[in-house]
C-alpha cells in the first residue's frame, strides 16, 4: 500500500516548475478527450471557472467534436487522436470523459506528457490497471483526480464528520448502498452503417475487433468488454462513499446475485439486475443496482448501534436510537461535481494531493471489479486486502 507522506512527496516533486508554468500562460489551459453526454456536461463545469480555458477537444467521432466547438470552444484545435492534443503545449490538463476501456491508457499518457488528468469513474476497467495509474502520478508528479465527487462534496463531508468519526452512530455494522434505475430498453440499431467521420478501430483500443456495432457504440455499458456494467458505473461511486466513511482497505470477500433478467435479445453482456454483498473487517455492504419501475431512493444507509445514516448527494438523515430522539435531516441541492472540479483546478495549483487521488481510488475500485468477477465466474471470491489478490478456490 502507498503511505499518505509518500503520495504528498511524488505530487510535489514538480511543484515549483508547474507554477512557472501556470504564470505564464495565466489560465489553466484544459484539453477534453471523450465528447459524450457526461463529457461535454463536466466540461461546462469545467468553464465556469474563470481560470480555466478550454484550449482542445477530442473524440473519435469527429460530429461530436465539431458539436462540442461550436457551442462551448470555438477556439479549441479539434483532434480525432489523443495523442496529437498531448502533444500542445498550452494543455496544462485534461479531462478524460471516454469510454471505460480507454481509462488507463488515456491517463497514462496523459500524466507522462506532463499533464494533470481528472478522470471520469471508474478508474479503471481491469484491477492490475489501477497500480499502473498510481504509478504514473508519482513518478511523474501529475495531479490525477478520479471523478468520484461525493469527495467533495458538503452533503457527505458534514454528516461523516457529525455522526460517523464522532461516534454518534456507535459501532457500524452493515451498509447498504443503492442505485436502482428502470428496465433499459433495446440497444439502438442505427446507423447501421458507421459514420464516415468515426474511426472505430480506435474507439475500440485494447479490446478485440469486431465489425460496425451501433448499439455497443452508443450504449457500450451494456457490454463487459468496455466497462463493468452498474457494477462499476454505480458501484464505484458507492463503494468509493464507503471507504470514504469507513476506512480505505479492500474487502474480504464478495458474492454477486443477478444476471439479465430483462432479456432485449440484443447480445448485451451486463447484468441488469446486480446484487453484491461484500464482506469488510467488522461490517458488511450491499450494493444493489436492479432494474426497478418503482424503487426506493437512490443512496447509501449506514447501520450503528445508536443510530442509522441515510445520505446520497443532495440530503441525509440521521435517526438516533430511543424512542423520543428526533431525527436530524439536512438538503443541500446543486451539483457536487461542480465542488469536485473546483478541487482539481486548486490542487493543480497548489500540488496538493486531490480529493478522490488515484491511491485512494485504486483501492474503491477493487469490489466493484471483483463484483464483476464473482458475476463472470459464478462464485464468491476471497480477497486479500493487504497482498490485493483473489483467493484459491
């Protein structure tokens, strides 16, 4: 495990040359690679900071990267190839909004041009990829926040502080966290012939090549080969709450319930319905992500023995035991993506470590991919949280 001094040196090691950096070019100087919905919306977060210029956009689909020029950065050189936009000088960071897959790669090369990254979650699409993207932050002193907002945000921060460090809640001994959403409908079947402006091969990196496929195209969560499903989508966020609330160490064993119950006969390979229980020192979680009409509130429950936590990112509630106690709720509406960029931009500055650093995230990632690996091989799997392996059977 990486100690906390030992992150706080490597992010330091080029401190006094990136404020140089910064002073002359006077804004932070952004280049965005992924063009998607999510992309181009943190982005926008991304410009409504004053110290923030949006000098580069990239995507493999050149329609969505004219798109993205012409109603946010006119003035942005546009690129079909990341490593062309790692290659300006004026980029001071960039923000990786592509598909899960491509994570690794794109931070990777990113931080090795002396670039500060924020990644969208998960960090990751495969366990031994995260040390890789530790490993690239310090040897290289780069900034790499991963898109795991709750870090950063009041509405988790305040009752963590309140009722969990405190003691209020007592001791805590299961967690559940949930995220249901309805029944996904069939993946799209247009355009059955690939745009001339979209270079495929490259959208498909490092996974295996197959011919023109709309639907893994525009809805590559429904397939494994790119991503974990809810299972990582969800499951970071909320396993990452997790070791934010209780300690950031590994699980020790995970189970996974679930399959495509819903089958659109469309070949998709993610479960719709998931159910995790994982098994930590002291506690259990369960995540849960099933396809719902109706289902119950979005967020995570924290159960103690003189008291339950409820938060997700716009309220919580804290109920303490006894029969008269009062419950003790709180709402704070916006965007906490918003606080997250806005802790980025300051430690690119300042060489502080960030909010959700690429250590801290390596570690949330592992049950949500473990989640996916006890789904893929139909078993529960033993983990080793200090030597980071899965168990013989």
């Amino acid at each position: 495990m990486i100690s906390r001094r030992g992150m706080v040196t490597g992010a330091a090691v080029t401190a006094l040359s990136y404020t140089r950096i910064l002073g002359a070019n006077d804004r932070i100087g952004l280049g965005v690679i992924g063009l998607g919905e999510r992309g181009t919306a943190v982005m926008g977060l991304f410009q409504k900071n004053d110290d923030v210029e949006v000098r580069a956009l990239c995507d493999v689909w050149g329609t969505r990267v004219e798109r993205a020029r012409q109603k946010a950065a006119p003035n942005a050189k546009t690129f079909c190839d990341h490593r062309q936009l790692l290659d300006m000088a004026s980029v001071d960071a960039v923000l990786i909004a592509a598909p899960d897959h491509w994570h690794k790669d794109l931070a990777i090369d990113a931080m090795n041009a002396g670039k500060d990254i924020y990644s969208e979650k998960p960090m990751c699409r495969k366990r031994d990829e995260a040390p890789l993207m530790v490993k690239a932050a310090r040897s290289t002193g780069r900034i790499c926040q991963i898109g795991l907002q709750q870090r950063s945000g009041q509405i988790y921060l305040e009752p963590r502080e309140k009722f969990v460090l405190s003691g209020a809640i007592g001791k805590i001994s299961h967690i559940d966290a949930v995220w249901h959403e309805g029944v996904r409908r069939p993946l799209p079947k247009q355009p059955a012939e690939k745009p001339a402006d979209l270079d495929w091969l490259r959208f498909l990196g490092p996974v295996s090549y197959r011919d023109w496929n709309p639907g893994q195209y525009l809805n590559f969560r429904a397939f494994l080969d790119f991503n974990g499903g809810k299972m990582t989508d969800y499951g970071h966020h909320w396993l990452d709450t997790v070791h934010m609330f209780m300690g950031e160490r590994a699980p020790n064993s995970v189970v996974f319930a679930g399959g495509i119950y819903y089958d659109q006969h469309d070949d998709r390979t993610a479960p719709d319905t998931c159910n995790a229980l994982f098994e930590y020192d002291g506690f259990s979680v369960l995540f849960q992500s099933n396809a719902y009409a109706v289902g119950p509130e979005y967020g995570i429950t924290f159960y103690g023995d003189k008291g339950t936590l409820f938060v997700n990112r716009n309220r919580y509630e804290f109920k303490p035991a006894g029969r008269n106690a009062q419950p003790i709720a709180r709402t704070i509406p916006g965007d906490i993506t918003a606080d997250h960029v806005r802790n980025f931009l300051d430690c690119v500055v300042s060489r502080k470590l960030p909010n959700a650093d690429a250590a801290i995230a390596a570690v949330s990632i592992l049950p949500p991919l473990l989640g996916v690996q006890s789904y893929e091989e139909q078993r529960r799997l033993r983990f080793d949280p200090l030597r980071l392996e899965v168990l013989p059977f």
